[in-house]
C-alpha cells in the first residue's frame, strides 16, 4: 500500500523558506520511471504544480516558481523535500505531494495535503 505524507510548518513568515516533506511508504522514491510531485493549491485557485524529483533524482520546476525552487531526497529514509525560498503571503496554500509515472500528470497517489499560511 502506498502511501505519501507531508510535513513541515505551518506557518512561515515573509521572506523565509518554506521548507515541506513528503515521506513515501509503501514503494521507492527509485523505482524506474516514478515522479514525486510538489503541487498546491491556493485559496480560490486550482491546483499548480510546483515540481517534481525524477527515480534518478533529476528536478523539473514550473516556469513561474523555478527561480524560487529546489526539491531534495533522501533516498536511505525514502522521502523528498521541497524548499521553497522568499515566500510571500502568496504562497499561502494547501501543499500536496503525489506519485505520477513519467510526467504524465495522472497522480495515483495524493497525501492528504498540509496548509501553510505565510504571515508575519
């Protein structure tokens, strides 16, 4: 069984770097041709995607946040970790991880998603 949990705070002050993780059981974060995905969803607004980290630790990030954007894994815990830097009141959201197989957008596994509020 598969399962994907985020972590991390809360609440994150302007300017800081937010940084969230999602614990993987169930499966590898290696196995061949499987994604681990970052995407969120604001107050009001659909889901975005934010980035992903590749079976063989390669990252990909939206256009919009690339600049702002790393993803890490510890491979031995089995669990990937975003870091999102010089957050604003705007990236208050609802953080999801979730599982896709080459890209193709079709998520099989979600965590159950953690809000983070930015606000001083």
């Amino acid at each position: 069984q598969v399962q994907l949990q985020e972590s991390g705070p809360g609440l994150v002050q302007p300017s800081q770097t937010l940084s969230l993780t999602c614990t993987v059981s169930g499966f590898s974060i290696t196995t061949d041709y499987y994604y681990w995905n970052w995407i969120r969803q604001s107050p009001g607004k659909g889901l975005e995607w934010m980035g992903a980290i590749s079976d063989v630790g390669s990252t990909f990030f939206s256009t919009s946040l690339k600049s702002r954007s790393s993803i890490s894994r510890d491979s031995t815990k089995n669990l990937f970790t975003l870091h999102l830097a010089s957050v604003t009141p705007e990236d208050t959201a609802v953080y999801y991880c979730a599982r896709d197989r080459i890209m193709d957008g079709k998520y099989d596994y979600w965590g159950q998603g953690i809000q983070v509020t930015v606000s001083s």
